[in-house]
C-alpha cells in the first residue's frame, strides 16, 4: 500500500521509517484479513483522518483515546468523535459537561469534533481500527508501536503542545513526552464509570487555552 498518497505529506514524512518497517507490513496485513472477513471501523478512507485534518506543524492539542468506536457509523478516525448525525457517546457527553461547567460551552446536538481538529487538536487513538461490536478486537496487533511513534513525533518535532491524558492507558504515554518542552495534564478518564472521580472539576479546556496563549499561540475555540 502507497501510504504517502493516503495520510498528509508531513506526517508521512516523519513516519516514512514506520510504514517500512516489518510490523507495520503484519499489521496491515491483519488489518486487510480482518476486513476480508469482518466487519472493520472506521471505513479505510478514514483510518488516517486524525493526520489529515492536523498536519503536524498545526498541532497545539493531542487529546489520547484508546480504541475507535465499534458501534455502526460511530468511528470516523478522530478519538471521542463521532460523525453527524450519530448519538452523542457517553464519554463525549461527559467531555461536553466539563466544557459547559468549565468555560459556559454550550452543549450542541452532535459529537462531530472535526471543528477542533481543523484547529490544531490532534485526535488520536493509540489504535486506529477495531472490529465492529468487539472493543479492543485490534490492540497488540502493531497499531500501538505506530501512535507511540507519532507521540514521540510531536514531543520532538514541536513545542508547547498540550498533551491531555485522560484515564490510565493514556497516562502510560507519558514517558514519551519530553516534559520541558510541553504540557501534560492528566485526569481520570471522561467515561460514566469515572467521571465523577475526577474529570469533572478539572477545567483542561481553559488550563489548555492559557497555556497556548502563554506560549503565543491562538487558543482553541472549542465551541461546536
């Protein structure tokens, strides 16, 4: 597969040694397999979307998921997004409430969040497909050793970035990240299971945004 023609050219160029090394030819083998015989998210087209709507120069915000969604029409290729016309999911709605509680966001009627990728705000999954109705189907299969890559990627070839690391997994990406350069802000995960245990309350949206104007950067306007 010719991955310079399907991902941004910047990004492609600083990942060229990822897509030629032996596991990225397993994982997209297990990846061509899986969709053969199953149902596989996000459609192909969209595996890659996170690195064409922010090209690696315009990254300001890395916002870490775990797993794209595995329900019908759900994954586009942007973590906690979904397109329009989709039912708003339940961590988004959590994310949605911080926002409100935060900096009087108001709470829209879809969970598309294109508009904040087009700004800067790299939505990344640590692995970029997944079968359908079946969470995690696609972990441990290459996916991790390549967004592990494009963390590092950022952390090296830019500065000021805010990384938000939400809930465990994401916070193991910390060691990835050259903390003089950056900032990391962490809190439990934005799911109904933990919310209430510490996402809600930790005002990363406006700490985001007085960070990126602290470094002369034009914050995120994070209304939707």
């Amino acid at each position: 597969m010719n991955f310079e023609k399907i991902i941004n050219n910047e990004w492609y160029k600083v990942l060229e040694d990822q897509f030629r090394a032996p596991y990225f030819s397993s994982l997209t083998e297990f990846v061509k397999h899986e969709r053969e015989t199953k149902e596989v998210y996000p459609p192909k087209g969209l595996v890659f979307n996170a690195f064409n709507k922010t090209p690696l120069s315009k990254v300001k915000v890395v916002l870490l998921g775990q797993d794209p969604y595995h329900g019908i029409g759900q994954a586009h290729g942007l973590s906690f997004s979904v397109p329009d016309g989709i039912k708003i999911p339940p961590s988004l709605r959590n994310i949605y409430k911080e926002l409100n509680s935060d900096i009087n966001f108001n709470i829209p009627n879809h969970g598309n969040l294109e508009k904040w990728a087009n700004q800067g705000v790299l939505l990344l999954n640590a692995t970029l497909t997944v079968r359908a109705e079946n969470a995690g189907s696609h972990q441990k299969k290459g996916w991790e050793t390549f967004t592990d890559a494009v963390i590092k990627c950022v952390s090296d070839n830019t500065e000021g970035v805010v990384f938000l690391l939400w809930g465990n997994y994401a916070q193991k990406k910390e060691c990835l990240i050259d903390q003089t350069k950056h900032n990391i802000l962490k809190a439990v995960h934005p799911s109904p299971l933990s919310a209430s245990r510490g996402f809600f309350g930790c005002k990363h949206f406006s700490q985001t945004n007085k960070y990126l104007s602290e470094k002369g950067k034009e914050p995120i306007d994070w209304c939707l």
